[in-house]
C-alpha cells in the first residue's frame, strides 16, 4: 500500500498549513514538509527495486461498473516523476517559507501547494486511465489557485482563468480521449492499454482518441498554440512559477506522451502532429523568450522552448528520441526550476524583474550571481552542465531526422544560447546601477539553499551522468520504450559529430545575435504580433457577451411568447408523433347535433371569441368567461353528470366571486402591449392548437377503447363494496379518496399561500402601492344595499339547509362533501358582500386557518382510521343501522372523509375571502359595523 | 401490510395542518416540529431503502382496492431512492431556512414547506398516472406558496410566471391522462403498460399523441429547453432555501419520464419506440448549451446558479435518453449529484447575499464579504461539483454519462455536447467566482458584518460534502443504482408486483388476509374487470370492449 500512501501523504498533508500557521510560519513550513519528506522516503524505499526493473503495483477497487479503480504502479518513469514532484516539492516548500511576505497567509498557499503536490504524484503513479483524468484535473484546479494567490491582482485572476480554461479545456478533451482509448482496448487500466498497441493502432478510433488525448498533452505542457497562458501563470508567487510552471505541472503533458509512446507514437499521424508541433514550440519559444524584459516571462517562454523540445523528441518516435527526451526533462527540471528560484530572489531583493531596470547585481549578489549563471550556462549548453549533454544529444536525433529539422533545431539551440546569455548578462553583468527599486542584495541561505542545490546537480550530473543519473534514465527510458533499450551513451564527449558542428554554431550564433541585440529588439518591436491575452479576452469576452444577449433576449419575462412556445411545442411534437404511428380512424357512427348542442357551441365559441376581443378590460372579459363555465355546467347536465354540473356551477360561482373582489386591486384595463405580427403569431399558434385538441377529442369519441376501461368495476362495486349508489361520490371518497385527499390539499394550500401572500403585501412598498390603488376606487353610497341585505339574511339558513342536505345524500344520490361545502360557503360569501367583511367576521368566531387544518385532519384520520382495523390507509367501512322511529340509514366512514373534504373548502375559501378583505382594507375600504349603509328602520338621526 | 410506505406521504401531510391548527403564530413550535419531522422523513426513507434494497417491488394498495382499480403506492428501488434525496434534502432545507431566518420572513413556511414535500413524496411513490397528477398539483401549488414566501416585487412577479406557466403545464397532463385513457381505458401505470404493449395497431398514433404529450408535461417540469421558461427567474428570485428546495423538483420531471417511458411506453413498445429518446436527446443538448452558456452570461449569481441547474438537466436528459440500462445507471448518479449540487449552489449564492449589502447576489467587485475565504472555499468546492470536475461526484457522474454514450450513433453528439458545455461552464463559474470572491481585495470598502449565525454554513458544508461521500461510496452508489436501472427495464417484476393475480375465471383473488364479505371483492355476473383466463403478468387484451363488436 506504499504507492496509495505515497499519493495520499501530499493530500493529507493540505490539511495541516491551514491549522499549523497559528504555530508560526516555520512549524507551519516544516510540518508541510514532513509530508513530503516523508512520501519521498517511502518513494527512495521502493526506489532500488524500480531501478532493477521491477513495476510494483498497489489496486484497490472503487467503481467496478466504471472500470475506475484506485490502481497505482511505479516503474521507472514513475519513479522519475515521482522523485522530481517530491523532490523539487521539498525544495519548493523550503524556499517559500523564505519567499512569501508576512502579509501573504501562508497556510493557504501550502495548503493549495500540497493539494497540487498529490494531485502530481496521483497522475505519475495512476495505473488507471480514468484515475489519472481525476488527478489530471485537480492540478489545473490547483494551479487555477495559486496563479490566483494574490486575489487582489488583476493579472493574478485573469492568468489563474486563463491557464484554467485553457489546461481544464485541455482535460476535457484528454476525458473524450481517453474514453475512446478505453473502449478502443476494452479496459481502463494503464497496464493492458500498454500492451494494446497493435489493437490501438488499427482501430478507425485512433485517430480521434490520438487528436484529444495529443489535445490534453499540448495544453497542459503549453505548446504552440496553447501555450498563451503559461506567461500569464507567472502573475503567480515565484516558488509556484519554479515548481508548477517549469518543473512539474507543465510536464504532466509530456508525462502523458510518455506514458503513452509506446503504444500511440510510431505512426505517421503522431509524428508530424508530435514532432512538427515540438518544433514549432520549440523555436518560437526560444525566439519570444529573447525579447521578453520581465525575468520570470523570459524562462516562461524559454520552457515553451524546452517543452518543444521534448514534445519534439517523443514526436520522432524512434527509442533513441524517447531516451534523450527522458533525459532532458531531467536536466531541465534542475536548471529551470534553480533558474526561476534565482529570478524569484532578484525580484524580492530588488523589487523589479524587469530585465531594463537591472544590471551589475553581480557585485551585490554573488552568490545569487553564481547560481543563476551555472543554471543558465546549462540552459544554453554549454559543456560540463547537464543541459550540454541532453542538447547535443537532441541535436544528433534531429541531424537523423531530417535536413530540415537539423536546421530548425539548431536555430532553437540558438536563440536558447542567446536568451541564456542575455538572462545572465543584462541582470548581473554591466555596470552597477544606483537607480534599483529595491536595495539588492543577497538573501538569507534559506533563500538560495534550494537552487544552489540543484546548481550542484546541474553541474555532477554534467560532469557524471552515467555515474549519477545512468540507472535512472535506464529505468525510466525502459518504462516509456517498453522495449529493449537502444544503445546510448551519456557522456561528455561524443567524437566530432555533426551536433557538435551544429552546437557549436548555436553558441557562436548566440553570441552574435545577443550582441547585436538592440538592433533585433527594435525590429521585434515594429513586427506586428499577435497579443494572445487580447484574442484570448476577445473570444471570452465574446462569447459570454453574445451568451447574455442571448439568454436576456430569450428570458426576457415575456410569459405570452413563453406560453406561444408552450403551445407550439405541444401541437409540432403531438403532430409528428401522431404522423409517426398508424391510425384506424374510429368507426362511431355521428349523431345528429340538438338544438340544445347548438346553442351551446355557439355560446362558447361566441363567449371565447368575446373573451379575445375584450380582453383588455378585465372586468367584461370576467364576465364572459363566467358564461363559458356555465355553458360548461350546462354541458355536464346535457350528458347526464348531474354531480359534475353541480360541482362545477359551484365552483364558477365561487371562483367567479372570488376574482371579482381581486379585481379590485388591479388595473381596470391591461395595458396594450402587442403589436399587430405577435397577435398573427399568437393568434396562428392558438388556432392550431385549438384544431389539434379538437381533433384529438374527436378522433377519441369516434373510437371504442380496445379493452374495457377501469370504469366499469367502479360502477359494479360502488354499491357492495363502497357502501353508495352515487357512484361519483364513491370515486370521490373511496376507490380514490386518495386522490381526494391530496385534492383538499391543493385547495387548503391555495388558501393559506393567499393568505401568505397578502400579508406580505401589507407591508412596504407594496402596501404603499394598495393606499394608492384604493384612493382610485370609487366607492358606491350604498354599498350595502338593504334589499341584498334582507335576501342574503333570509337565504342563509336555507343555504345552509341544503349544504346539509346535499352532504348527507351525497353518498347515494348527487352531492357529497365537495359539493356541499362550496354550497355552504356562497351562503357565507353571500352575507360578506351583502353587510361587509367586518360586520360579517365579528358574527363567527372560528378561525379559518383552523377549519381548513381540521378538515385536512379529519380526512387524514379517517384514513388512519383503517390502519388499525390492519387495512390500508382509506379503507372504508359502512354499516346499516336503526333508531327507531328513525328508517334504517347508513354510516359509512367515508362521511367522516367527506366532512374533511366539507370543511377544508369551506376553510379555504372563507381564507381566501379573508386575505382579499384584508387587501381591500388596506385600500382604504372602512369598517362597517351596521349590517346595512340606510337602515330604514332607525331614524335618520339614529343612523348617523 | 406496510403502512411505511405510506409515511413519506401521510407523515408531512399530517404535520402540515397540524402546524397551521395549533402552531401558526408560534415560529418556535413550527421549526421545532418541522425539523422534527424532516428527521423522522430521513430515517424513514433509509428504512424504506433497506426495504427496496432486496429487489423485491412492494405495492400498498389505498382504500384496499386492488389495481388497476384503485391507487397503489409502489416502492421499489428508484421511488425508495427519490424519497431519501427528497428527505435528506428536506431536511437540509429545514434547517438552513431555520437558521437564516428565511422560515420567519413570511407567513405559513413550514406548512407549506411540508406540504411540498408530501407532493414531492407522493409523486416518487404512487403507481397511479392520474394520482400521479394530484400531486403534481399538490407540489406545484405548495411550491408557488414557498417561491412567494416572503414577497417582493420582483419574486412576486416571478412567481406569477412560475404557476402560469405550469398551470399551463397541468391542463396539458390532463390532456395527455385523457388521450391515453381515452386509447387504453385505464390510469394505473402497471395496467398500462400490460394494455399498451397489447394495443391494436390503429390506436399507435393516438397512443403516440398522448405519450409525447405526456413527456412534454414532464420535460417543463424538468425544464427541458424549449419549455423551460419558467425556470430561470422562479429560481432566481425565489427565496434561497426554497430554491435549494426545488432543485429536487426538476426531478420530479425526470424521475416521472424515467419512470414512465420504460415501464409504460418502454423502448421496446411497438406503437411507442424510440419516442421519447428521439425528442429528448436534440433538446437535451440544446438545453446543456443554453444552460450553461447562461452561466457564462450571468451577471447575477442566482441567475448563474439557475442557468447552471438548466444545464445540468440538460446533462441529466442526454444521459436519461438514451434509454439503456446503463446510461440509465449513469442518469440515477448524476441527478442524486446535480440534486446536491444545485442546491448547495443556491444556499452559497444566499449566504453571500446575506453578508454582502448592497451589491447584493451581483456579480461585481465590492468590498470582501466576512468570511470571504470559507465561503469561496464553499462556492469552489461548489462549482467544482456543478461544473463536473473532480474530485466531487460530478466528474464521476459525467464519466458514467460519456462511458454508458459510447455505444451508438449519438456518442459524438453526446462527447462534444458535455465536454464542451463543461467547459464554457468552468470559465462562466471561474469569471464569477473571481469576481465575488477575489476581485473583492482590490476594492476598498467595508462589507456587512456577518450574520451571527454558524447553522447556514454547517448546513451548506454538510450538504456540500455529501458529494465527496457519493465519490468515496461511488462503487456501492453505483451498484445499486444498477440494480435500480436493471430493475427499471424488467416491467414485469413491476407489472406482476401491482397486478393482482387473477383465477381461472379472470377474478382477482383475494389477497391473504382479507376478510371475506369485506373488501372489494369483486361482485359475480358478466361483468367482471378482467379477461377470462388471464393469467397474472398477461396483457388484458385477451377481452374485447363488447361496444367495439
């Protein structure tokens, strides 16, 4: 389980700088170095095995349905990655401590250093394509950050979602490629994929998976034309821009390319897309890299080169390429990650890295000085450091090549020479300058102890690679080969070979171009360049521009287009659907339409066309829709469904009643809003949808149902098992009581989200708003008519009567506790219009919110009821009884459901009655505590 | 008898009332008793989980009448999972409107606030179209109540769209109930997907009607772009943990298309086909893009938070239609996730707003929020899980949408369609996030001081990490939701579990324990409900309409 530790130690560690920062900055430093030391010791233990060969491997299932396992195994190129995470980690950590400011909170930085850390080690050690994409992720989302560790810079956030969309996108792609890679070889685990490359390459998938994977490789390691934002990642702290930006991070990419050379490089398609793009990257990086004047954007750009150049080397495919590839990611990561270090010094000590403002430090910092030249001597080749070596080896492989690829490298290798020395030059070499920002000068050894331990190993692995580097470049070459290892040598001297023509011509050509450098940059500067940040701002900002016009313009709160679209979506799906099938028409023969029909398609269709012209007014059009629900009634009654008919006159009479009262506090016409093309458009759209509902209604009535519907057991049943001849009522309070229950709960939530809502317009603005409403109102002088007063007064008591009446009978003949509780309730509505909301509310005391809850209850319990007769839930019971001299009559538990239904409609419409008086209080109606305005029976003095 | 399965119903619908009778000028009773509750809930859903977990489909038949003529409750492993989302969600949402306060702003929160989830509960669980109606009602009007909590001009407005648009929604659920009885002349799910395998072929077209229909009531539900209007200003403006709420909601949609179009107009159903998949996939990637594009161009986090949940039901659909039991398996796992994510978004957008003053949910550059760094590690984590990245569930769950893709001719619309929209995503999430949270160390200025209130923010992480647990756990999460999509795609384990037997003479024969003379024991004479000789599982096509000869 040491790899699983190995990964998890960095994780675990993130946890710790965040709490350890309130021990101090070195406890928290030393404490998140631990977890590295310690995972890099488990690392070296394991270490000597790996060397000989040997793959060790740690798998713990996660998601076997995926094929995602936590499987990890550590050969040789694991083993170099892991040791450079880890190793140069350490060194990162130790220089930070000595790096960051006393401002800076130092516990999130390392805590976002070791999330990126294990993300690093996860992705090297991953021996599970999908496991990898995960860690893949979590170090752009680690990186995204730390470039954005200074929160208050503008280049910090602009370079941290820069480098995030461009390596996230990456993943993306690298998740599609992989996916395909995975189902090309039928697993997910690295180990079989390896082995797969004949099945691979012959799949028509190849090429796709090679595009996204290459996708994902050449933005994470900033190739060209990807590599736009690894300049702008440099707005972040130093340590990170040595660890994630040079050594580590960026060569996640070529990681990957190696990881996977033995089983997607060798064709034609990976060599010119690898090694063309390297190339490229490589020479226009270097070129860049000479005219940068910022300290940390020229070692930027010069990585672009030297990751060019690596990518450019697993691009050529022969092991050969791949074994020098291997070797210089270990030589850069030694001198780029000692170079940026040494930048970062200069920039704390001196304020500026800006290469114009600097000069002649060598006398103030020489041991900085010393550092930095051997690092940079090493990145231009020069003999005895290591960069000498891998370059001369690269520049053999490119003279094999091709003639042309000869000449393009070389000129690389140059331009590297030239911003090498340039780098060394203009900062430490010239005359001292008296007009620093900063008072340079050279740090405490805490500062420069890390890269001056890597200047040690640039300079012993230049003069001993075999001695200090040869097992592990076997190792790691073998892993990446995954084949009998080429001969090579690594060694000073190679006989006079054309690289060392072609080395020695960089240098010398270096040299010149450096010397004639101010000419250069003045031509530089007049070429016309593209700026990537601006194309890149440029396409974000236009698209999220374009993306908000586009949702503003289609969310723009227009709810009749929203209901258009509605419509049309219903009618052009329900159409092709229907086209999509095979229809029988129905055989019904027509019957001849009434008189009574007659009449009463007219009213509707006189009464909807009505409702479209007079929509405007509110009022009128209340009115008219009023007689299209009678009509409705009326239709009920016309096909024998008295209970329908009933319910549904009830239920227009209330609803009707209710909305006039609400249309009190709204404007008494709707303003004129559409234009003549949306009326054609809204009016061509209801058209359709009211031909196909017609058409759908018909087809229906003119066919018989295939089988026999769920209806008849309802009507064979009602009687022996539901206790009730009224079949509806039945329905209603048994067979789907359910139904009803949850019914009664619609109505009692509508009651108390009015009763919600209005109080909420009671206060505020929108109060304010009703005080002005209500100023409009003009109020009749009788408002409380005598006559309707008397008639409401002398109907009550029978309303009531027949509320009961119809409760009671409903479980046998038309009616039920629906029915009779909105019966009921217009006998109360009635005396509220008739003598005020006050007059009337001070003459009962119950609290709708109460009868409302209580009818919900009793319903409820009634269902519960069954429970303990160990039936489910609305199971009904019934029973005959005889009190003499009373008839023998019926008690079903179902009336008890029905006297929920009955009080949970009265409740709420009396509470949506209440809410609405409320308002109309608030809109300055007075409080009448007379039953009637003129009262004929006091005196005219007694009335006032 | 398991009168458990009903809880999840009767258990708020109860509570409900009772806090309106006996607790309605009372807040501290009301938060009491309703976190109560929603605790109860929990533990009752992971009872009826274990339940579920055996496999075995369990039928509570209301009023004791058995199906097709009564409504039955059906648990099985997708409504027991719906119901534990519904219910640890709930409670989340209970406590986070309790300690912010929100419960206190308005009238009536906590009964409306149980009766939405009894309408969410009711909907996972009935096995009855028509009920499944009724309840959409019951959630629909409740969710109307709490998106208004509190009032305000443009929430108000909002809200106005909101139940318009899906009363709209409702008329068309009853013509699509009335299309479909009006062909197969029954409303309980399992007795319709016995009839509408067994259809003549001349009812195809009038079935497809009612079918597609059907799914178009569900898709505004679930948001589905061209009918997802609604959404983005109700989620916007409603209050913060009512929109957490709803993003459970959505999935009601989901859950009923899912449900609904592999039992009842499966796949594999002559007249039906490849319906819904052919509608659903083209809108499904129209609405992952103009989701997430919305994302990109939001100026405003709740609006971001919005378009974001339109996209992820646009990621949610290209999984759900593809119709297999696998992309089916990778659909469960990405709505458990988005559930979360959705939610956690919306609190986080609400805690900001709550210390943030005047600039409010804009995002703009103002001065630093208290508790700048938790929060931007909440709406990080946060972010990271809606936008599909590791190491929260997520990426798993687009993984398992790209793995389960990769077979047919959809996969390259599929692949470009969510990795693309991931990462218009990331940079819209990535643009907003620094904004509010970074951007805010350049501007001088004071901010609010914080809320003293820690139940908001243990609520927010709470809910947050519940997306780590789904990766830690994603080997059995995945298990049985395989189990649950594989269980789906068997309708006759369904079928047989609601369907009463029947006897020789096509009789329903008495469940053990009925007593005799009680119940609906089906009367002698000709007209019996069901076909001679049918055998349990058998379609009842054996028996014509006698009107029909």
């Amino acid at each position: 389980m040491s790899l699983v530790l190995i990964a998890a130690l960095p994780f675990i560690g993130a946890l710790f700088p965040g709490l350890m920062i309130r021990a101090g900055r070195n406890a928290c430093a030393m404490m998140t170095g631990s977890f590295t030391l310690l995972a890099l010791i488990l690392l070296l233990i394991e270490a000597p095995a790996v060397l000989q060969g040997e793959v060790i491997r740690n798998q713990i299932s996660w998601i076997p349905s995926l094929g995602l396992h936590a499987n990890f195994f550590l050969d040789g190129l694991g083993l170099l990655f892991a040791g450079m995470i880890l190793g140069i980690g350490l060194l990162v950590i130790l220089y930070a401590r000595f790096y960051l400011y006393k401002t800076d909170p130092m516990g999130q930085f390392y805590t976002y250093l070791m999330l990126f850390q294990g993300a690093m080690v996860g992705i090297v050690l991953s021996d599970n394509i999908l496991l990898l994409l995960i860690f893949w992720e979590l170090t752009s989302l680690s990186s995204f950050l730390l470039i954005g560790y200074w929160k208050h810079l503008p280049e910090g956030r602009q370079g941290a979602r820069m480098a995030l969309a461009v390596t996230g996108g990456g993943g993306l792609a690298l998740i599609g490629g992989m996916l395909l890679l995975g189902g090309i070889v039928g697993s997910y685990d690295m180990t079989v994929i390896l082995q797969s490359r004949d099945v691979i390459q012959a799949s028509p998938w190849y090429l796709p998976a090679l595009l996204l994977i290459l996708l994902g490789c050449f933005t994470k390691s900033a190739q060209f034309p990807f590599h736009f934002w690894l300049p702008h990642a440099m707005a972040a702290p130093t340590p990170v821009s040595a660890y994630l930006h040079s050594a580590t991070m960026v060569k996640a990419g070529l990681f990957l390319m190696a990881r996977l050379w033995p089983v997607l490089a060798g064709t034609d398609a990976w060599f010119y897309i690898v090694g063309i793009t390297g190339l490229i990257t490589m020479v226009l990086g270097a070129v860049i890299a000479l005219f940068k004047d910022d300290l940390k954007a020229l070692l930027a750009f010069s990585t672009v080169s030297h990751l060019g150049l690596i990518t450019m080397l697993l691009g050529f495919g022969t092991a050969e390429a791949a074994v020098v590839a291997v070797f210089h990611i270990i030589n850069h990561a030694t001198f780029k990650a000692a170079l940026f270090m040494t930048a970062g010094i200069v920039d704390h000590e001196a304020h500026t890295r800006d290469i114009k403002r600097l000069g002649g430090l060598r006398h103030l910092m020489p041991i900085t000085f010393t550092i930095a030249t051997i690092a940079a001597l090493s990145m231009a080749g020069i003999p005895l450091l290591n960069g000498f070596l891998s370059k001369e080896m690269m520049l053999e492989e490119a003279a094999h090549t091709d003639i042309w690829v000869g000449i393009f490298a070389t000129l690389g290798a140059l331009f590297s020479v030239a911003y090498s020395f340039r780098f060394i030059a203009h900062t430490f070499l010239g005359p001292k300058r008296d007009d620093y920002p900063g008072h340079p000068h050279d740090p405490g050894f805490g500062l420069w102890a890390a890269p001056a331990f890597l200047a040690v190993l640039v300079v012993i692995i230049g003069i001993l690679p075999q001695t200090v580097v040869g097992a592990l470049v076997a190792a790691t070459s073998g892993a990446v080969i995954q084949a009998e290892l080429p001969y090579y040598s690594l060694q000073l001297w190679h006989g006079v070979t054309p690289a060392l023509f072609m080395s020695i011509i960089a240098v010398v050509g270096g040299v010149l171009v450096l010397m004639s450098f101010r000419r250069m940059e003045g031509v530089w500067n007049a070429l016309p360049r593209p700026e990537a940040k601006t194309i890149f701002d440029w396409i974000v900002e236009g698209i999220a521009g374009a993306s908000r016009r586009l949702t503003d313009a289609l969310h723009d709160g227009a709810i009749s287009r929203y209901l258009m679209i509605f419509a049309a979506t219903a009618v052009i799906t329900g159409v092709v659907s229907f086209m999509g099938g095979t229809h029988a028409a129905g055989t019904h023969q027509l019957l001849p339409a009434g008189p009574m029909a007659i009449i009463g398609l007219l009213l509707l269709t006189v009464a909807s066309l009505g409702v479209v012209l007079f929509h405007r007014n509110r009022l009128l059009s209340l009115v008219i829709i009023s007689v299209n629900g009678l009509v409705i009634s009326l239709g009920f009654v016309y096909l024998s469904a008295p209970d329908l008919a009933l319910t549904q006159l009830t239920v227009e009479v209330v609803t009707i009643i209710l909305l006039l009262l609400a249309l009190n506090f709204l404007p008494k016409e709707t303003p004129r809003e559409s234009t003549m093309g949306r009326k054609w458009r809204d009016g061509i759209v209801s058209v359709a949808a009211g031909i196909a509902v017609g058409g759908l209604a018909y087809a229906l009535m003119a066919r018989d149902l295939a089988f026999q519907s769920i209806s008849q057991f309802h009507l064979d049943q009602s009687y022996p098992g539901g206790g009730g001849t009224n079949v509806v009522n039945v329905i209603l309070v048994d067979f789907r009581g359910y139904d009803t229950f949850g019914e009664i709960i619609v109505l009692g939530i509508a009651a108390l989200a009015i009763y919600a809502l209005t109080q909420t317009l009671l206060h505020g603005r929108a109060s304010r708003r009703l005080m002005e409403i209500g100023k409009g109102i003009k109020r009749d002088g009788d408002r409380h008519p005598l006559m309707l007063v008397v008639a409401t007064r002398v109907m009550m008591p029978i309303a009531v009567m027949v509320g009961v009446y119809i409760f009671l009978r409903g479980h046998n003949e038309p009616g039920g506790g629906f029915v009779a509780g909105l019966v009921v309730s217009i006998a109360l509505l009635m005396q509220y219009m008739a003598s005020g909301f006050a007059w009337a509310q001070a003459r009962q005391r119950a609290d709708y919110h109460a009868i409302i809850a209580s009818g919900v209850l009793i319903a409820a319990a009634t269902g519960v009821g069954a429970w303990f007769a160990d039936r489910p839930f609305l199971t009904s019971a019934f029973g005959y009884f005889q009190i003499p001299p009373m008839d023998k009559f019926e008690l079903a538990t179902a009336m008890a459901f029905d006297l929920g239904v009955f009080l949970a409609v009265v409740g709420s419409v009396m509470l949506a009655l209440a809410s609405l008086s409320r308002l109309a209080r608030r809109a300055g109606e007075t409080v009448n505590d007379t039953p009637m305005d003129i009262d004929p029976s006091k005196t005219t003095e007694e009335a006032r | 008898m398991n009168h458990l399965i009903l809880a999840p119903v009767i258990l708020p619908a109860i509570l409900a009332p009772l806090i309106v009778l006996a607790m309605r000028h009372e807040i501290t009773l009301q938060r009491v008793f309703s976190v109560a509750g929603s605790a109860a809930l929990v533990v009752i859903a992971f009872l009826l989980f274990g339940q579920a977990e055996t496999g075995q489909i369990q039928v509570y038949e209301m009023g004791n009448w058995p199906a097709p003529f009564g409504i039955v409750l059906v648990l099985d492993r997708l409504s027991a999972l719906m119901v534990m989302m519904t219910s640890i969600l709930g409670l989340g949402v209970a406590l986070y409107a309790m300690g912010s306060g929100w419960d206190a702003r308005g009238k009536h929160f906590h009964a409306l606030f149980q009766f939405q989830v009894m309408g969410i509960n009711g909907a996972f669980l009935t096995g009855d179209a028509f009920n499944l109606f009724v309840f959409f009602e019951i959630l629909l009007i409740a969710s109307y109540g709490l998106m208004i909590h509190a009032g305000g001009r443009m929430r108000l407005r909002a809200g106005v769209q909101y139940v318009v648009y899906n009363l709209a929604g409702s008329a068309l659920f009853l013509f699509a109930l009335g299309t479909i009885y009006g062909v197969t002349g029954t409303l309980n799910m399992a007795d319709l997907a016995m009839r509408v395998a067994a259809l003549p072929e001349g009812d195809g077209a009038l079935l497809r009607v009612g079918a597609v229909l059907l799914l178009i009531v569900f898709a505004v539900k679930a948001a589905v772009v061209p009918i997802h209007f609604w959404l983005p200003n109700t989620y916007t403006h409603a209050p913060a943990p009512v929109a957490a709420l709803f993003a459970i909601m959505t999935k009601v949609g989901a859950y009923a298309i899912l449900r609904m179009y592999t039992l009842v107009f499966g796949p594999d159903m002559p007249a039906i086909g490849t319906l819904a998949g052919d509608w659903l996939l083209p809108a499904a990637v129209v609405t992952v893009t103009l989701g997430m594009l919305g994302v990109l161009g939001s100026k405003h986090l709740g609006r971001l938070v919005s378009f974001s949940v339109i996209g992820s039901m646009g990621t949610l659909f290209l999984a759900i239609g593809i119709f297999t039991p696998e992309a089916t398996a990778a659909a469960l796992y990405y709505m458990i996730h988005s559930t979360f994510a959705a939610a956690v978004l919306f609190l986080i957008a609400d805690l900001v707003v709550a210390r943030r003053g005047a600039a409010g949910a804009d995002v703009v550059a103002a001065p630093p929020i208290a508790q700048n760094g938790l929060i931007a590690a909440l709406f990080f984590g946060a972010a990271i899980a809606m936008t599909g990245l590791p190491p929260l569930s997520g990426f798993i769950g687009k993984l398992l949408i790209l793995d389960a893709a990769r077979e047919g001719a959809q996969m390259v619309v599929i692949f470009a369609a969510i990795l693309i929209t991931s990462l218009i995503a990331v940079v819209g999430f990535a643009r907003a996030g620094t904004t509010v949270f970074w951007k805010a160390y350049a501007v001088e200025g004071t901010s609010t001081p914080a809320p003293a209130q820690e139940l908001p923010l243990v609520v927010t992480g709470a809910l947050l990490s519940t997306m780590a647990l789904l990766v830690a756990l994603a080997g059995p999460v995945t298990g049985y939701l395989e189990a649950t999509s594989a269980q789906l795609y068997e309708r006759e384990l369904y079928i047989e579990a609601v369907m009463p037997p029947v006897n020789a003479e096509g009789m329903p024969i008495p469940q053990s324990g009925t007593p005799e003379g009680e119940g609906p024991l089906p009367p002698d004479g000709p007209q019996t409900a069901l076909p001679d000789g049918a055998e349990p599982g058998t379609v009842p096509g054996a028996y014509d309409n006698e009107g029909a000869q």
